[in-house]
C-alpha cells in the first residue's frame, strides 16, 4: 500500500473505531501523518490555485484581445456602413431627381396634349365652318342656275309677245341688263365665299401642322420619359443591392455587438474568478482542524469553480449526480468529498514517483477546467430546444434550474486526476451545466412578440392598399411607408413578354430523353430467371417504368397475351421489367443550360440583364394566344395578366358575401393554425432557435364554421385594423405603440382554438404546445365550390381557354370520368396576411392553376422542374425524421439554402387578378401579403411530356409506399378509345407502351383470379363492356374504381366485398377477407376487346 492509500485509510478510520483505544505512539504517529497530509494538501492546493489563476490570467488577456479585434472590426463595418449610407443617399437623390424630371415631363405632356386638344378643337370647328360654307356654295351655284334658266324662259316669253304686238325693244334691253346684274350679283358672291374657303384652309392647314409638331413633341416626351424610367429602375436596383449591403452590415454590427457583449461578459466573470481566488481564506492553516474541514478544505476548489460561477465554467466532475442531486443527503456529500480526496492525493504520489514533484509550468501545461479550443469551452450553456404549454413554463424552468445532463469531456492525463471516471462503478459520469431560465423562456415568447408585431405591420399594409393615405399629413405617409417598407419582399422578378414571343424549347426541360429512355426505352432481352414454385399471393400494382421485353413498334395484342400467361407459371413477367425504383425515387435531373437559354430570352424581352437571385418568371397577357401556347410545352412556371373578364370568367362571382350565402349556416371550413411570420424565419410554436436549415413546419388544422370564420375576418381587418390604420395617420409619431398594441390586439381576438372531437391525435398533441401568448393566424383551405350551390363558379372558371380549365377538352383528367375535390374540381382558400402553403409539387406532377382573387398580393417561390432532383435531395437531407415519408411532412424551404446548394429559385408576387400555371413537376411554396382568396385546380396536358411523368410519378408514390391518384391506366385506354387526335409520335408511342404494360397485367390478373377461383370463396361477373361509357363502380358509384382500404386503383378486374366495397388483391390477401367472406370480381372488358383496340391504335399515323 503506497503512502496516499495509507493516509486515505487513516483519514476514515473514525469511522470504524474510536481513536481513544489508540496507544499514545499510534496517536503520535496519526498526528505526524495528519500533519504531513496537510501539509501536502496545502502544495496541491496552493498549485491548484496558481493553476487555475495563472490560466484565468491568460484568458482574461485573450478576452481582451479578442474584444478589442471585435471592436476594430465594428469600426471596419461602420464606416463601410457609412459609405454606403452616403452612396445611398445619392443614389435617393438621382431617384428624386428622376421623379422630378419625370414628374416635368409628365406636366410638359399635359400642357402639350392640352394644346393638341386644343388645337384639335380648333381644326375640328373649321373643318365644320369649311363644309358648311362648301354646301352654301353649293346652294348658291344651284340657285343661280335655276335663276338663269328662269330668266331665259322668261325672255323667250317676252320674245313672242314683242313679236306678236310688234313692241318696242326696250323692255327686253331691260330685262337684259336685269338678269346680268343678277349674274354678276351671284358671281361676286361665289368669288367671295371662295375666298372664305380659302382663309379657312390657310387656317386649318396653320392647325393641322401645329398638331403634327404637338405630336412630334409628344413622342419626344414619352422617349425622355421611358429613358427617365429606365434610369430610375436601374438606380432603385442599387438601392436595392445597397439596402441588402446595409442589412447585411446591420446584421454584421448585431452578431459582433452580440460577440462582445459574450466578451465583455466573460472578461467580468474572469474577473469575478480572479478575485475570489486571491481573496480565499487560509482557513486550511488552522490547528486542531478534523478531518471534514480538511476534506472541506481540498474540496473548496470543485464548489468554488462549479457552483459559484457560471462562465466560465470549469468542469470539475462532482460525481454521478443528476438534476435532483441537491436534495442528496450530508453523509453523501462526505463521502464524495473522501472520494475526490484520494482520488487527488493518489494521482499527486502517482506523479511524484514517476516523475519527482511537478512544477507550476508542469501544471500550467493543460489547466484543469478548459478546453484547448478557447472559443467553445468557456461558455457550455445548455438551453431546451422546447419549451411547456403556457403557465407550466415557469414552473419547469425551476424545476429544471440545474440544466440538462450532459456527458463530461475526458480529463486531461497529466497533472492532479480529474478523470471522470467512477472507482466503484466504472463507468463515465455526468457533468451538470446550468442554462439560464431566464432566456428558455423569454425566447420562445420574444419569437411571439415578434410574431404579433410583424402581423400587425402586415395588417397595416393591407389596410394601405384598400384604403390608401390621401389627405395624410407627410409624416404620416412617411410613417406608413416606412412600415410597409420594413415588411417589403426582396429579389422578386418578372418579364412582361410582348405578344407572341417565342418561348425557348427546351424538350420537356431538358428531360425528354430520360424521360423516354425510362418509361418506353427499345426492347431488351429477358433476364433468365429461375421458375417460381407458388404463384404470388396477390396482384402487384401495375407499373409504368423499367425495360421492355417486347417491342412496343411491332407487338400485336395477342403476343402480349402469350407472354404475360408467364407470370402465373413461372413466377417471371415476360413482357416487362419491374419499376427502377433508384430511379423512379430519385425525380429526375435536367439541363442547366434551359435556364440560361431563359436568361437570355428574358434580357432580350426586358432589355436588362437578369443576373438577378431570382430567375425571373414570364407574364403574358390574356389575349396572347400564341404566347400562351408556347408557355404551355415549355415554361416551369408563369403568369397570365389580369384574367377577369377572359373569355367570360368572372372574378365578382367569387365574392366572399356571395360565397357565404350560397352554403349553409352551419358549412364548416378547414381551417390551418399557422405562426406569421416573415419568409426568411420558420420558428414552431415553441421554438428558441432558428437555423438556416430547418424546414419542418409546425401547423394544425381543425374545423370551424365558415360563418365564424368570415366574422373573426371582418373583426380583425374591417374594425381593429382600420381603427388602428387610422390613429397612425393621425398620430404617426406613436405608430410604434399603435403597431404594438394592434398586434395584443389581434391576438387576442384571433379564431379561438377549436375543440372537435374529430381532431386528430396529431392535431391534439400539437394544440397542447401552444403557449397563451401564441399568435396563431386561421387560414381557410380546401372550400369546395362544386355542386349545385356553386354553379356560376364552376361554370365562370370552365369560361377559361380549355388548357387552362378544370374541366377543359385538352386535359388528360377529362379521360378518367371523375371529379376530384382539388384535383379537377375547383377548391377556394381564404388567406389571412402570413398564410403560407407549404412547399409541394402537384399530384402525379401535373400542372396547376391558380388564380389570385385580391384583394392582396401573394409571394410565390418556385424550382424549375430540371433541379427537381437536387430540391429533393435538400429536403430530405433537412428533414426531420427519415422515418416518415416526405409526402406525409410538410415543409418551408429556405431560399438561401437553395441559392447556396445551386438551386435555381423563382420568386415572384401574384397581383389580385392573375393567375399562375404551375407547370409540370414544378415544386412551389407561397406566402400571403393580406386578406385575400384564391381558387386553385390541376390540369394536365394532353402531352407526351405530361402524361409520361404522371406515370413515372405513379411508380415514385408506389416506392414510398403510397398510391397514384391520378388513374394512368384508365386514361390512357379512354384516350384510346375515344380515337381523340394524338399528333405528337412521342405521345402515340407512349400510350401504345402503357396500354401494352396494362395488357399483360390484365391476362396476369385474370390468370391470378381464375387460379382463385378454383380453390376460395371468390366468383368472376363478366361485364363485356365496350366503348367509352363509364361504369360506376362500388357503394359509391365512382367511375374510377379504388380500394376503400389503401386507394389503389384498380382497372377492369375489380373486386368488391359482401358491402359491395371496393377492395384490391393486396388487402384481401392481408386481411386474409376470404376466410370470412365471399369476393365478387367485376370484369369489365374481354381481353379480346382490349386486343382489339391495342391493335388498332397505330403508332404511325
């Protein structure tokens, strides 16, 4: 036994027997050792002391170097922050100045087309007197004609009375002379009106050059003026970049004011330590001390660094304790403190007979307490990434006040132990760490204050854009502006496309030949495979990807048969492949040269460059036909402007007042709970942290009456907003008090949460982390407007052109025979501001449309169909949990995220009255600006590039273990056999390819279920339809048949239980149903029916 195990045995001896049985030279002896312990606790002590101070020491001086370089960098960013406060403040001026040269040119218009108005007047009022004295002429002219006739009538009459009686001639020189005077009379006057006409096309002409120069003018005003425009567009951009520099040095400023503050922090506590340490008392010298105040006496420096202070913070191990550890009892205490004691002395005399006695340097090599990395272990503060319901918060804070239980860092090897190690139990221990209560709870509820400020300055917006501010006072307008501003989208971008542009062809995005190669590639040879014993215990799912064995050019209807009798026999399909699931489940990955081809075609459109963050977003008219056709095969995305009144379609048929009064009272609305907030931030309801990366959104949705849900509307907006709005302009110097309250206001009389029954558990476990103070907006989803309450709304949005309505003639959801509530029905979402539609492409990757009601604007976001792949790797890498699939969680992504990982990123704003056509496999997400509706369908079309990813997304959903809802099958075939116009060789080849896959799976089907037949409960009822007329299928009576239990779709061969339920094979053989009841298998078409047309369809026309 060395001589540290000795004393530590002498040290507990009082606890076995008395020290007065001791003979006078064991106690002399005692003494003496009692004596030299001290003596050699005191070296370790005072070691430990210099130890730890001399490494305090160095760290306060690093402190302070690191806070002066925080300081230094500071004055770095200010005055970069200033320069570019300057540079913006000119670059506000140039805009001012434009404004104002605008703001001229604008009066020079005025003045000019006054003038012209004038001037026109002026031309048309001679041009009046011009031909009514034309037509005075006229009159003349001819009332001197019939005059000169008369007279000459008359002097032949007085011809023959002179001749007759023989008078003299006198009269008749009379008359003479009276009918010249009565021509010159007339003469005279036309001379004059001619001269008239003549001043007044001297005159006129005199207008009419006038007005030519007016318009000369005109035209050189409006070129002034779109130079000006363009001039300030391009100075509001460096606004723009120079408003993102100063957020970006804002931001900057913050995070080192933050890091200082941690500096200046740990410099005071440092400090704390460094003066508790020189200020510790020599109570270790005193004579007479027992054996508690020794051990008290080595154990001083694991309280005083663990307990006494929070940061930095030394991690001295104090045993295995856990959160509760200060209800553990004295004798406890003691005995860890003798543990801790021997476990010193022991490593001391360990040290000392290795290497003699070790040196302050030797000790100051690896300072007990921190880490070699000085920017991580100074401060282990631990903080909950979730916080309890409401009140309980408190409570749990103190209950928690310790922290949670975090495992130690490993103990440096040289100098005195401090392994974290147990001698009894072996085993690493735990170190507690204290977080501060404080901050778990004032964070979550600073995220809600937040929250209830950023509605209410949306709410504000909103109320602008209704009511605008004219007859404000200019602080008011500037208090306004300023608000508006603070809640304004960046990096948002468009091109107007004149009428007719060509969109670029881009072959399906880029993905045409992937695309054909995986669902129609050529004909390969069969794998050999070994022949099945049992034949499968149900009909697979049919599949649209993998190899061909048979060529979809030249097979007949009844080779398909042949072949895919097979399957029953051997167990091996031999007319296709089983589906490439790495593929199908990876969504496949464009051209990045389609998006440049974009660029260009958009910089020639806009005549600016669009080297923008956001790849801009093409917006036609509604009367560009050609335009509309060339977005259709080739855009991801777009936009068709102001719709109301396209083609019939009416926006007023879709007023909320009329939509309320066309359902019942008691019509009840989905409705999601949501935190607003703005684009950049996705914090749950509870959060204390935001990272960049996170993109799981918290929401819950329950039921209430649609009646309640318009009031709370009404309330929020049409009193407090207004109220509030108004008292802004009235006293905006208070707009920040007014902003505050407007937000307690609105969260106390946001929807109070609903208390259904039918909730889910998912809905109610989430109901149960809303704190008191959340603020939780309602936004109204999925209102149906089908049936015969809303028909001027089916039949207003079936006015649109047919690519584009739900119920069009060019879409391939017309061949299935169904209506999908959403799908190809139209559904109404009601958007309070901040209401967000989590990130998603659409079913099978059809397109969509949406149409944006007003009154407010919404923020889309939006990837090109060729990133796809890239997207979706982003999102599962972020996601949650891999557990789940990604169809079953919802999401918001980060647009930053996407810029950094090369995804290319759309961001644009809907104005009320457009409408958006999401294209094929686009993935979208969408934010409201205000209280506005939109109505939204799918679409798909009639296209090779459609119709091919629907079916691959079939078997994408089918690798998730989900089921298509969009019937492949069924619409193929009625394409077919309704003989609808197929131009395109791809899309004729495709469907042969489908219908071919579909064949065989038909005959396996028939085989499987004969084979049923002979030995189970189970009858086949041939229908032998023909043609194109739905049957209805089930309880239901759907037209497209799917299982009551998964949804799969099931065509021609359908089974149906004794509840005339629709059932698929996989759930009768998992539900083992046959043992207890009887399957009927419909069968609606002969296989030679279906032979007939597979041969009939031509893939050369």
């Amino acid at each position: 036994m060395n001589t540290s195990e000795a004393s530590t045995k002498c040290l507990k001896r009082s606890n076995e027997e008395s020290v007065d049985s001791l003979s006078g030279f064991e106690k002399k002896k005692l003494k003496e050792e009692i004596e030299a312990r001290k003596k050699d606790m005191e070296v370790v002590t005072k070691q430990l002391k210099d130890n730890q101070l001399q490494q305090l020491i160095k760290n306060l001086d690093l402190y302070q170097k690191q806070k002066n370089c925080i300081d230094a960098e500071m004055k770095v960013v200010e005055k970069k922050q200033e320069e570019w406060v300057l540079k913006e403040k000119m670059v506000q001026l140039d805009i001012e100045n434009f404004r104002n040269e605008k703001e001229k040119c604008s009066i020079d218009m005025k003045i000019v087309e006054s003038k012209t108005q004038e001037l026109r007047s002026k031309v048309d009022k001679l041009n009046g007197e011009k031909a009514a004295l034309e037509s005075k002429k006229e009159q003349k002219i001819s009332q001197f004609g019939n005059d000169k006739l008369w007279m000459e009538n008359e002097k032949d009459e007085y011809d023959e009375l002179i001749a007759e009686n023989g008078l003299e001639t006198r009269t008749d020189d009379r008359m003479k002379n009276e009918v010249e005077a009565r021509e010159k009379v007339h003469e005279a006057e036309i001379l004059a009106m001619d001269a008239n006409l003549n001043l007044l096309q001297t005159q006129l002409d005199g207008f009419v050059k006038r007005e030519a120069e007016s318009h000369t003018l005109k035209s050189i005003i409006l070129k002034k003026q779109e130079e000006l425009n363009g001039q300030e567009e391009t100075a509001k951009k460096m606004l723009e970049d120079f408003r993102i520099s100063h957020d970006r040095f804002s931001a900057e400023t913050l995070e080192l004011e933050i890091k200082k503050g941690q500096m200046e922090e740990d410099i005071e506590a440092t400090k704390l330590a460094i003066d508790k340490i020189t200020s510790v008392d020599g109570n270790d010298k005193k004579e007479g001390q027992d054996e508690q105040e020794i051990e008290a006496t080595v154990f001083t420096q694991n309280e005083f660094f663990s307990n006494d202070f929070d940061v930095p913070e030394i991690p001295f191990v104090d045993g295995s304790e856990d959160k509760n550890d200060k209800n553990i009892g004295e004798e406890k205490h003691r005995n860890e403190v003798v543990d801790k004691t021997d476990s010193i002395l022991r490593s001391t005399d360990s040290e000392q007979a290795t290497n003699g006695n070790s040196s302050a340097d030797d000790l100051q090599e690896k300072p007990i307490g921190f880490s070699d990395d000085l920017d991580d272990a100074e401060m282990q503060i631990v903080v909950s990434d979730e916080s309890p319901n409401g009140e309980e918060q408190e409570d749990h804070d103190e209950e928690q006040e310790e922290g949670d239980e975090v495992q130690a860092d490993e103990a440096p090897t040289d100098g005195p132990s401090c392994s974290t190690q147990s001698k009894k139990k072996g085993k690493s221990e735990k170190v507690q760490k204290k977080k501060p209560k404080a901050k778990v709870h004032s964070k979550p509820l600073q995220i809600h204050k937040s929250s209830e400020l950023y509605n209410a300055k949306l709410h504000i917006k909103a109320c602008y854009k209704k009511f605008g501010y004219s007859g404000a006072s200019d602080a008011a307008k500037e208090a306004v502006d300023e608000i508006i501003e603070s809640v304004e989208e960046k990096n948002c971008s468009v091109v107007q496309l004149v009428q007719g542009a060509q969109f670029p062809k881009n072959e399906c995005r880029g993905l045409k030949s992937q695309l054909m190669q995986l669902i129609m590639g050529p004909k390969v040879e069969r794998p050999k495979a070994s022949a099945s014993k049992n034949g499968p215990n149900h009909v697979h799912p049919l599949t649209y990807t993998g190899d061909l064995y048979l060529d979809v050019n030249t097979a007949k209807g009844q080779d398909v048969l042949d072949n895919a009798v097979e399957l029953m026999k051997t167990g091996n399909n031999h007319v296709f492949g089983p589906s490439e699931k790495e593929k199908v489940l990876n969504v496949l990955e464009g051209d990045s040269r389609v998006v440049e081809a974009e660029k260009t075609f958009f910089e020639q459109q806009s005549l600016h460059s669009t080297n923008g963050r956001s790849h801009p977003v093409p917006v036609i008219s509604k009367n560009d036909e050609e335009g509309l056709k060339h977005l259709l095969a080739n855009a991801s995305i777009f936009m068709v402007d102001d719709v109301d009144k396209w083609n019939g379609f009416d926006v007023k048929a879709f007023d909320l007042d009329k939509i309320s009064k066309v359902f019942k009272p008691d019509h009840t609305v989905q409705v999601i709970r949501q935190v607003p907030q703005p684009t950049t931030t996705n914090f749950n309801f509870t959060s204390t942290d935001q990272k960049s990366n996170e993109i799981g959104i918290y929401h819950f949705t329950e039921l209430h009456k649609l009646e309640h849900f318009l009031d709370n509307q009404n309330i929020c907006f049409q009193a407090l907003t207004k109220e509030a709005y108004n008292e802004i302009l009235a006293s905006p110097a208070n707009k920040d008090e007014l902003l505050k309250k407007l937000g307690e206001e609105l969260r106390k009389n946001q929807l109070p949460l609903g208390d259904d029954e039918n909730d889910s558990e998912d809905a109610k476990a989430m109901k149960a982390t809303v704190p008191k103070y959340a603020n939780l907006i309602s936004f109204g989803t999925n209102v149906d407007l089908s049936g015969p309450t809303t028909k001027e709304q089916e039949k207003s949005c079936g006015k649109l052109p047919a690519s584009l309505a739900p119920t069009g003639k060019g879409s391939l959801l017309n061949f299935a025979f169904e209506k999908i509530p959403g799908l190809n029905q139209v559904q109404m979402y009601l958007k309070p501001p901040a209401a967000r539609t989590t990130g998603h492409f659409e079913s099978n990757s059809l397109g969509s449309i949406n149409i944006n009601l007003g009154p407010a604007d919404c923020i889309w976001w939006s990837v090109p169909a060729e990133y796809s792949q890239s997207f979706a790797q982003l999102l599962n890498r972020q996601r949650r949990t891999k557990k789940s699939s990604a169809f079953s969680q919802t999401w918001w992504p980060n647009e930053e995220e996407c810029i950094k990982h090369g995804i290319v990123v759309q961001k644009f704003v809907q104005r009320p009255g457009q409408l958006v056509y999401v294209g094929i496999g686009t993935y979208h997400w969408v934010q409201s600006e205000g209280y506005t509706a939109n109505v939204s369908w799918n679409v798909g079309q009639l296209s090779f590039h459609q119709l091919a990813v629907a079916a691959i997304m079939n078997d994408h959903y089918l690798a998730q273990a989900n089921y298509s809802i969009v019937p492949v099958e069924y619409i193929s075939w009625n394409i077919v056999m309704s003989s609808e116009p197929v131009e395109e060789k791809e899309f004729r080849q495709l469907l042969k390819a489908i219908l071919m896959r579909s064949l065989a799976h038909q005959q396996a089907t028939l085989d499987f279920v004969s084979d049923k037949i002979k030995s189970n409960n189970v009858e086949l009822l041939p229908k032998k339809k023909t043609g194109l007329k739905p049957m209805k299928f089930g309880k239901d009576k759907d037209a497209v048949a799917r299982c009551f239990n998964c949804a799969q779709v099931l065509f021609n061969f359908v089974p149906t239980n004794k509840e005339n339920r629709i059932i698929c094979f996989k759930c009768i053989d998992k539900y083992e149903v046959l043992k207890t009841s009887k399957i009927n298998v419909i069968q609606c078409y002969d296989l030679e029916y279906l032979v007939g047309v597979f041969d009939g369809f031509k893939i050369e026309q």
